[in-house]
C-alpha cells in the first residue's frame, strides 16, 4: 500500500481516495470514492452572495413558489435555472424585475429537491434549495 501526504493549502482544491485500496484491493470503482473538498472564500472570480435578502416561500411548494429578489425596483434582467438533485438543468429562463417579487410557476416540474440558481446582471449568484411536492 502507498501513503500520500497531502498538505492542502488556503483555495480550492479535492481530494479523491479510493476506499477498496486501503482494504489490499488493487481496483476500485466509483462507487468506492471517498471525495473531500474545499473551497476558499472570494478566491474565484465568480461573485457568489451570501444574501439574507433572498427568500423564497412556501417550502416545499406545489405549483408555486415566490421569490424576493434584492435591489427592489431597479428593473435588473435575471437568468434563473432550476436543478435537479437527480437529473440536472430541468427549466431555465429569464425575468425583469419589477417589484421584490416574482413568483415562479413550478407546476410542470416533478416531484423532488431542487436547488434554484438566480444570476443578476452584475454576475451575482444566489441559490436556493426549494422541495417540489
């Protein structure tokens, strides 16, 4: 068996160990992959929010779900993306914001977790982990 040392650094960065290796196994499968990762912050040049100023309701949601968008009523230009925990992209678009609000319709989505990614103009990304029931 070889040991690696790993020393990580402040950044980004992953980790990928094979579990059937450290049992004498010689193979392995992805099923078998212990991942560990970590990101720093604000070292991407990607401007990723943290914003206490995003809500959505109701959760879970039906066929309906709200959300209040920050920078009320400065008509900013949206993309959003909705993902599947399983299967990916399943609806994208693009909204101008009027007021705070803006009410998704999600009636045409299936049952499950959702993560929804809002881009504003500015390159700023907001998530938000909604269940579809």
């Amino acid at each position: 068996m070889k040991t690696v040392v790993f020393s990580p650094k402040a950044g980004k960065y992953l980790r990928i160990k094979s579990l059937s290796e450290q049992n004498g196994n010689h193979f392995t499968s992805i099923a078998e992959l212990d991942v560990s990762g970590c990101i720093e912050k604000d070292i991407t040049d990607v401007n990723q929010v943290h914003s206490p100023d995003i809500n959505a309701y109701p959760i879970p949601a039906s066929d309906k779900l709200t959300v209040s968008l920050p920078g009320a009523g400065d008509n900013t230009q949206w993309q959003y993306a909705f993902y599947s925990m399983s299967s990916g992209m399943v609806k994208s678009g693009a909204i101008y914001q009027i007021s705070g609000n803006h009410t998704f319709n999600i009636d045409d989505i299936n049952t499950g977790t959702y993560i929804l990614k809002l881009t504003n103009e500015r390159g700023q990304i907001f998530r938000i982990k909604l269940v579809k029931r």
